[in-house]
C-alpha cells in the first residue's frame, strides 16, 4: 500500500503512535489511526503532562502533535531530542522555523510540517498556483481572500489562509504582502478572517474584475480529511530524515 490509499485496510507494519495534544483534532487522529491498523502508545493534553517523557516518547514510532502556537516549539523540540519523528500540525509558530529547522538538522531528526494535512486542501494549494499564475498578465483582476473557522481557532489569519496567501504572493506579481483586514492599497493582499460555530474551515480566494468574478472554494465538513492525512504523513515519515512537507507525502 502507498501513502496515498487512504483505506482502511493496511499492510505495512502498524505504528505506534505517540498524540501531542488529545483534543478534538487528536480524538479524531485517534480514530482515523486505529482503523488503519495502528495503535496509540502515548497520548499527552493538559491533565497528563508528566507522561511527555524521553523515555515513553521512545516507546512509540513517531509522534503527531497538533497543540497551539505557544506550545508548538517546545513539544516538535522534544520529540527531536527524543529522536522520534515528529508530524506538527500546529499553526501559528513558524517565526521560530529557523529554530526549529537547525534542532532537526542537527540531530539528522524527522519531521513533516503542514498548515493543513487535507488531501483536498492540497490539491486546493496546487489549484490556487495554478489560477495565480494564469491571472498574473491579467492585471485588471483584483485578488482576496476570506477564511472562516470555529471561534476556539486561536490564530488569525489560520496557517492555511497564510500558505494560500503566500502562494499567491509568489505568483502574482503586483501583489506585494498580505494584511488581515480589508484594504484598499492595491499591492496587498486583503484576508478577512471570520470565527463562526461550528465552522471547520472554509477557505475563499476571489479574483474580481469590472466584467466577471473567478472564485475558488474549499470547505471542510469535518475533521477526518485533517486527521487522515496526519497518519498518512507518520506513515510516510517513520523510516525518512529531514524535513518534508504534504506535497512530499502525497507525491505531487
């Protein structure tokens, strides 16, 4: 089986797995990962934080973490020290990405890091290059974006909104930065965060004109396509060194 079948039927030796950060997102880690055949050695929140050991770390095969952006470092940090790689799915840290690349170099460490583990948020990332780099001779088209969360989402604009803006920075040329607002200055990117119940996540990018609009949607219905390719990726990156992204594990 490669990593990109996502059945419930697994051949490959089952992992065990450690969970940092048991909430929602983890539970539904947990159930995606059970089905295909793995186990779960190792599961740390807020009420079992003196399990988050070297030791019971090095029980397991690899560790999937999706916490927050002031835990984020230290617990990828622990895991390298570790020596178990590490899948993060937590946002809203990667000023401290240089950090946390050089500990993982350093000590020949595994990690994959992802704003979003969707298998359709990634093909939606492909899309969203694609259409940026057609509009770039278009000029009389104006970009923005709008992305729509749960109210518990703790970072604004989400890690999704910003690869997607990010993208379309380096694709279209007479946008210059992204700002998480509306604006009017035309070499900025307008994102417009909305936190609404029970919104897994929706993200919009528009381009306008005088003559028609071109709108291009992805929206998340639950939390299983998250938490399928979270497992996809600790299957991908048990027996990998380095540093690899979702495009590396879905192969684009």
């Amino acid at each position: 089986m490669d990593s990109m079948n996502t059945s419930t039927d697994v051949t490959k030796t089952p992992l065990r797995i450690a969970l940092i950060g048991y909430g929602k997102m983890g539970k539904a880690i947990e159930e995606i990962a059970i089905k295909r055949g793995h186990n779960i050695g190792l599961k740390i929140d807020i009420n079992s934080l003196n399990d988050f050991t070297k030791e019971n770390l090095q029980n397991c095969d690899v560790a999937i973490e999706f916490t927050s952006p002031h835990t984020a470092v230290q617990n990828i940090l622990t895991c390298i020290d570790a020596g178990i790689p590490i899948v993060c799915g937590s946002t809203g840290w990667l000023a401290r990405w240089e950090e946390v690349k050089q500990a993982c170099e350093a000590s020949k460490g595994s990690m994959v890091y992802a704003s979003n583990y969707s298998v359709g948020v990634n093909v939606f990332f492909e899309v969203n290059q694609l259409l940026a780099r057609l509009m770039n001779s278009h000029t009389d088209y104006d970009v923005s974006m709008v992305e729509i969360h749960h109210t518990e989402k703790k970072d604004a604009p989400s890690g999704t909104a910003i690869t997607l803006a990010e993208q379309i920075l380096e694709n279209l040329g007479r946008k210059k930065q992204w700002v998480n607002q509306l604006n009017g200055n035309p070499e900025e990117l307008s994102i417009i965060s909305e936190r609404i119940d029970p919104a897994p996540g929706t993200h919009k990018i528009k381009y306008s004109s005088s003559i028609d609009d071109i709108e291009i949607i992805h929206t998340a219905h639950n939390r299983q396509g998250f938490a399928t390719g979270a497992v996809l990726a600790a299957e991908f990156i048990k027996t990998k060194k380095g540093i690899f992204s979702m495009k590396d594990v879905l192969g684009f």
